[in-house]
C-alpha cells in the first residue's frame, strides 16, 4: 500500500483482464477510472502495480487501495466507510 494513497471506493470492481497482458494498475487511487493508471500518481510517491494474469477473466480488482493482496481485493474494504472514500488511506 501507498501511504499517500487515497480511497477511490470502498468496494471493489470486476475487471476483465486479459491472460498475457501487461498492465499498470492504479495504486494511488487519482486515475480517473480508479481502475488503470493515468499517471495521475505523479503528484504523489505512489507507482502503478504491474501486473500480468495467466487466465482471461473478470478479477475484483482492490479501489480501496488498502487492499495486501493488491491489486486483488482482500477484504479490506469493509474497513472503510462511505465518508472515507476520498480520504487517505488508514495506516496499518
Ligand atoms: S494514476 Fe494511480 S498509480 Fe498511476
């Protein structure tokens, strides 16, 4: 996790990703989709997480960037309640 992260949503969204494909996935929680990295982090020390699947599916990607499995979603979301999306991240 980022510690100048921030809480895109506090629920996670099914992505479809592609086996093989390259991709940088938000961390800082500022892209614009909250999905994929824009390079909206530049404003922070946050860097998107590169990730490849093996297997073409729909995979819960973490929007609350808190996520220790990240960019999968762990659970961790239930800690985060409405008023905090937008905020920073909790520490651990
Ligand atoms: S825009 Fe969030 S990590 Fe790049």
């Amino acid at each position: 996790m980022c510690g100048e992260a921030i809480v895109f949503s506090n629920k996670p969204k099914g992505v479809t990703l592609e086996g093989g494909v390259e991709y940088y996935l938000c961390a800082c929680g500022r892209s614009k989709d909250g999905v994929f990295c824009d390079g909206s982090h530049k404003v922070t020390s946050c860097l998107p997480k590169k990730v490849v699947v093996e297997d073409t599916r729909q995979y819960h990607i973490c929007m609350c960037k808190s996520s220790k499995n990240f960019p999968f979603c762990d659970g961790t979301h239930s800690q985060y309640s409405d008023k905090d999306v937008g905020g920073t991240v909790f520490g651990d």
